[in-house]
C-alpha cells in the first residue's frame, strides 16, 4: 500500500468524486479542490507527491494553475486531465513541467495506471542507476583479475543499461586498447565525448592514444 498525498483539482464534482474512489483503496491520501486558486492555497499549506488536474476550469484555468503550481514546487509532478479536443493544449502543458495526461473518459484502471507509473518513475530511475553502477564495479573487477572478456560483457551491460552516459563507453575503450582492440577503444572514446564533449577520461584516453599508439590505459 502507498501513502502518497495526491491533489485532484477539478471544477467538476463527479471527477473529483470519481478519482479519489479510484485512488483511495491503493491507499493514496487524496485531497481535492475545486479549481485552480483553491489548489494553489493548498499547495502552499502542505505538500503532495502528485497534482491531477483538469486543463478547462472557470477561473484559473490548467494550464494558469500548472505554471504557478511549478514555480512554488520546481519538482512538482502533475498530470493534466484532458477532455475531447484538448490533446494539443495537454502537450504543451507538458512541455511547462507537466509529466503525463489522461483524457476524458478515462476507466478506473486506466487511471490508476498513469498515477502508479508517475509516482514510481523515480523509483525505477534509481533501481536502473543501482544496476549501471554495479555493472561498472563488475566490470571493474574484472579487470583487476585480468578477466578481460568479462569485464568487458559488464561494461557493455552497463551500456545497455544507460546509453546516454560516457562512463561505461569510456571504460569499454579502455579495456579494448588493453586486449589490443584500438581502433574500437578509439571508436568508443568518441561516443563518450559525442555524449559529453566534457568528460574529461574520454577526452585524455583519446589524446593518449592517439598521440601515443603504442601506451595502454591504466585500468
């Protein structure tokens, strides 16, 4: 069971109605208010771990709220509820901070869905970091022990697991230029700078080797 606090903000009573019932046996404290202002003195009153609210209401309307609801809380996630032919006005709430919509009419399944998997994507995004780095220490290891061919399936398992990072590109350059596959190792090294021109390991691994190609890496 969760004990998120979630805040349904929408001007239609039976929505309000509608969603706590969906979310209250999961064990989510929901709260609701009637439109954007209301909400607003919520927020400022307590926090919550997760904002629905509609994108057409008298007054402050969604999108109104979503921006003042981010300025207040930068790390805020809010999913806006968008009825027929509002899809485009959803995207763009989107792109000021909001994380995911649904749309009217929504099912109680399809409901609980998008909050579960908003509210548990920092969870999956630290689980996936745990595995990367444990990939890399492996790798490491490995290598340590001279168990080349090993070393480098985990660094390629780390790179599967984050391909927009430099680190396990960068160590599987290294661990290439020590078993004699330079032109890979060099291959690798710039992805690594091709994903962060900065990373400093990429940059000298690449200068070493190609000013020297006859020096190894230090693993």
């Amino acid at each position: 069971m969760s004990n998120e606090k979630i805040l349904v903000v929408d001007d239609e009573k039976n929505i309000r109605l509608t969603v706590a019932q969906c979310l209250d046996p999961l064990g989510y404290e929901v709260s609701t208010a009637l439109n954007g202002e209301d909400a607003l003195k919520q927020l400022k009153a307590q926090e919550f771990q997760l904002i629905l609210s509609d994108l057409k209401m008298p007054g402050m309307n969604g999108m109104e709220f979503l921006r003042e609801a981010i300025a207040l809380h930068p790390d805020l996630q809010v999913i806006m509820i968008s009825a027929h032919g509002t899809v485009d006005n959803a995207v763009e709430a989107m792109k000021l901070g909001a994380v995911d919509f649904i749309q009217k009419p929504f099912t109680p399944k399809e409901l609980r869905d998008v909050v579960y998997r908003v509210l548990n994507r920092e969870h999956h995004a630290a689980k996936q970091e745990s595995k990367y780095r444990k990939a890399l220490e492996l790798a490491l290891y490995a290598a340590s022990k001279r168990q080349f061919e090993q070393a480098i399936a985990h660094a390629k398992q780390a790179i599967g697991l984050d391909p927009a990072r430099p680190e396990a590109f960068t160590l599987l350059g290294e661990l290439q230029e020590t078993t004699g596959s330079r032109t890979e190792a060099l291959k690798n090294y710039r992805v690594s700078l091709d994903l962060d021109p900065t990373y400093k390991p990429a940059q000298e691994n690449l200068s070493r080797a190609t000013r020297s190609p006859k020096s190894r890496p230090s693993l």
